[in-house]
C-alpha cells in the first residue's frame, strides 16, 4: 500500500490527537492513555475525495522535555509505528520521563490537512502520600 499510496495516488489523512492523560506511578514512571482518530482519503487531480480503506503504520508518540541551552526543549520520548485500522483508537503507554504532549504522527510524516491537531498537551494525575488526586494541566500552548 506504501508505493500505491506514495506515488499513485493523492493521499492525504485526518491524523489528530483526542485527549491524553498521565498518572504519575509511584517509582516514577507515567502511564500515558491518549485516543487517537485516524481518517485516509484519496484525492483526484480536480480535488474530489472519496473514503480510503484505513490498514496502514502510522507512529504515534510521546514528547517529553530536556534542558538545551538554558531553554527547555521538546523531545520525543517514546515513537513507535502501530498498525491503525480504526478511526478511532486509545494506547496505553508507560514512559520513564514527564509527558508533555502525545498524538499519531508527531514527526509530520504523512500530508495531513491539519498537522497543528496532531498532538495534544498531557493532563496529568498525581496521587499523593494522601491518596488525594492532584490533577496538573500545563497551560502553556503548543
């Protein structure tokens, strides 16, 4: 389907990313749940687009942030390719550092009508010594 979708036809998809959120575990590490919806379309040289079947690897990621140059940074922590044959579909992911924002194909690598809804911010869940929820959404934007 790769070549067929790459070369021989106008492919474009409707990757965006639901919602995400984290809880923070208690050695550390976060159990990422985010929901993804997937659509693929072809197009015709005149613009008309009809519904494409939806089997293909597409990657879906994690981003995280690390110090560069006194600026704190963006960086994948964790990409992987998953086969998507739904529209829509949840993950549940465990990272070993803070998630900041999680979504399907956060490189960019497919035309996308719309790649600034690729990823959302993580809305994280921490449980305190208490046992109470304390709920942290970053309100920076993207």
């Amino acid at each position: 389907y790769l070549i067929t979708d790459t070369f021989e036809k106008i492919t474009l998809y409707e990757n965006k990313a639901k919602k995400a959120s984290a809880v923070e575990n208690e050695d550390g590490t976060f159990t990422v749940t985010m929901e993804v919806e997937a659509k693929k379309v072809y197009s015709d040289s005149l613009g008309n687009q009809m519904d494409a079947e939806l089997n293909d690897w597409l990657e879906i990621g994690i981003l995280g942030e690390t110090l560069v140059n006194n600026d704190m940074e963006e960086i994948p922590i964790y990409l992987e390719k998953v086969l998507i044959t739904d529209s829509l579909t949840t993950f549940i992911i465990q990272v070993n550092q803070k998630p900041i924002k999680a979504g399907i194909d956060p490189m960019h690598k497919f035309v996308d009508r719309d790649s600034e809804d690729n990823l959302v911010r993580v809305v994280i869940t921490h449980i305190s010594d208490s046992n109470e929820t304390i709920i942290e959404n970053i309100s920076k934007e993207n």
